[in-house]
C-alpha cells in the first residue's frame, strides 16, 4: 500500500514540475515579448491630410447631349439629268458657292440660244415699230403686238436660263460634304439625295432632354457643363439657346438645345456629350476631398485627426454625404468647417491608428463654388 502511495506521490511531483517549468518559461516569454514592444516605437501611417471647408453646392442633373451643327441640310436635285461634273470628292470641305453636282444642260443651252436669237429680233422689231411713232405709218397694233413678242421671247429665254441654273447645284455654305457615290453619266431622278452637308462653324449646338421635374428650373440664358474627352481640359460650358414648345408625351422629357461656343471644330455632328445642368439655387456646405470618404458596412465615414498626448491618432467618423462637385463631396452632416481630416492614404487607416502627416494651415481659404 506504502509502495502505490509513494509511487502517485512521485508521479504528482513530477507533473506539477513539468507545468511549473512550462509557466515559468511562458511567462519570461510574454516578459519578454512586452519588454520589446515597449522598447519598439509604434507605427504610424503616412497620409495627407486637409480641413473640412465651408462651401456652396447646388443639386445637379445628368443627361446625354448629342451634338448638331448650326447648319445642315441634305442636298437633292430639283429638276432629272445626267451627271456632267462633280465637284466634289467625299469628306471635303466645301465653300460657299463651289459646284457640287453639274447636270448635262447642252439641250437646254440649245434651246436658250435659240430663245435668246428670238427675243433680238422681236427687241429690233419692237425698236423698228417705236421708230415710226411720228410717222403716217406708225400703227398701235403693231406696235402693242411687236411690244407683246418681245416681252414673251424675253420670259422663254430667262425660264430655260432659270432651268439650266437648277442644274448647276452648289454649296449654300462652308460645310464638310458627306460620302457620295456619284459618278458623271448617271442619271438622276428628281428629288435624289446628292450629299450631306455639315456645316463648318466655330460654335455648335448641343441638344439634350431632362426629365420635366428638372427641366421645371432651367430656362434659355442658364449655362450647363458639357464633359467629352473631345473638350479641350475635358469640360466647357454652354449657354441655353431654346427649349421645346411643350414635354415629349412619350418619356415625359422636355428637349433643350444649347450653343457651345468655340467648340464647332472641336465637335462632330452626330457626337455625344455629357451634359450637367443645375437644378437649384447654391446651398451651404461642408465639402471634403472625395478620397477622403471611406465605405464600411457601417455607412460612410471618414477619419478625423486629433491630438491625443501629443500624438496624432485616427478617429472614424460616420457622415452623410451628398453630391459630387469635380474632386469634391458635400457632408451634409458629421462634420463641422475647419476639423482634419485624412485624405489622400486614408485608407491605410483603422480606428486609433498614430498618423503622420503635415497639418494644413489653420487659416481656411473657403472658395465658394457653385
């Protein structure tokens, strides 16, 4: 019975020597482990910071603006022939006055010569008879019936005139003429469709259409941005020309059109824009850079700056935002003007994180924006 006993006895022992040595080594281990991180610095993320500034912001409306020239037409013959000339090659530039499209007119030339011989000699005639208004043989009828040749030859000459200029057919204005396929010899019927005429200006016309809630606040005169990677710097303004006389019954929009001033060579016809117009009057804000807004399933936040014992720490902040100006976001609520905030890096950031960064200036230079 001694034996068993001695026997637990020594195998106790030597278990609660076994865990006494583990806990000693583990606890020189965290001692250790603490005594290295105190002797550590903490780390601190690198970013830039920026102040939460007063500022303007006005309720916006996006819409597809297609771009049309100020002049345009499709060119179509008003009298048949056959094609004598073409004045043109696809995709040109044509001026004002310069032959496009020559029908054959050799009949009708013909036919003038004739008409033109005929009015000279009712003209002599007419001249002969008005000769003799002093004479005995001078006599009225003649010379009203003379008059009445001479005034119809004249009208069959300058009708077959009129009918030889219907076949020369020439640009109205500087335009970029579309592709054609005319070739000289074709014949062509009336009304056919020669060409597409785009005028070459400095300004064009922008058309677009707004829901009519919005379009409800804007009239001609207002201004809109138009962004296109055409735009030289990528944005331009335009100013309202006109608007449609009453809303589209099919999608309830109301079409506009404005006038982009120097942007007519920039611009192709038949191109779209996008087009921003504002729909109400500017409303206080805070305005914070767009990257300093972070997303969490918490709703959006951003990190504010503040002195903690003379270090500089991150603390989230939960706000409400609200539109999107260039690089700029309106807070509606959760911060007030003038507070840090982390912008560019601060997604490098969690809650209590040491920051490193240059403080902006205290002084705010607010800049109202529209």
């Amino acid at each position: 019975m001694l034996k068993h006993l001695t026997a637990w006895l020594v195998i106790v022992l030597a278990i609660v020597g076994i865990a006494g040595g583990l806990w000693l080594y583990k606890y020189r281990e965290l001692q250790a482990a603490q005594a290295a991180a105190e002797a550590s610095p903490e780390p601190a993320e690198a970013v830039a910071s920026v102040r939460a500034r007063s500022g303007e912001w006005s309720a916006t409306t996006r819409a597809i603006g297609t771009v049309i020239a100020l002049r345009q037409l499709d060119v179509r013959n008003e009298v048949a022939g056959a094609i004598a000339r073409v004045g043109f090659a696809s995709g040109d530039i044509v001026e004002a006055g310069q032959l496009l499209v020559q029908l054959d007119t050799r009949q009708e030339e013909a036919l003038l010569a004739a008409a033109e011989a005929e009015a000279k000699l009712a003209k002599l005639s007419l001249e002969r008879r008005s000769n003799l208004r002093d004479s005995p043989a001078f006599s009225p009828q003649e010379f009203d019936r003379a008059q009445s040749e001479f005034a119809a030859a004249a009208a069959r000459a300058r009708n077959l005139q009129v009918g030889i200029d219907k076949k020369r057919i020439v640009a109205p204005f500087r335009a970029r003429i579309g592709i054609t396929n005319l070739q000289p010899g074709a014949y062509l019927d009336v009304g056919t469709q020669l060409a597409t005429l785009q005028g070459v200006d400095a300004d064009a016309y922008v058309d677009f259409a707004l829901p009519q809630d919005s379009a409800a606040t804007i009239r001609p005169g207002a201004t809109v941005t138009l962004t296109s990677p055409a735009v030289p710097n990528g944005s331009a303004t335009a100013k309202i020309a006109a608007e449609a006389e009453s809303v589209d019954r099919a999608n309830r929009t109301v079409r506009f059109r404005a006038v982009a001033s120097g942007l007519g060579e920039v611009f192709r016809p038949g191109m779209f824009v996008d087009v921003i117009a504002v729909t109400s009057s500017p409303q206080p804000t805070i305005l914070v850079p767009l990257a300093s807004v972070r997303r969490s399933p918490h709703g959006q936040h951003v990190f504010v700056i503040v002195d903690e014992d003379g270090k500089l720490r991150a603390r989230q902040r939960i706000v409400q935002t609200g539109l999107v100006q260039n690089d700029e976001i309106a807070v509606q609520a959760g911060l007030t003007a003038g507070e840090v905030i982390a912008a560019n890096g601060a997604f490098k950031l969690r809650e209590g994180a040491l920051v490193q960064t240059d403080l902006p200036p205290t002084a705010s230079n607010d800049i109202r924006t529209n």
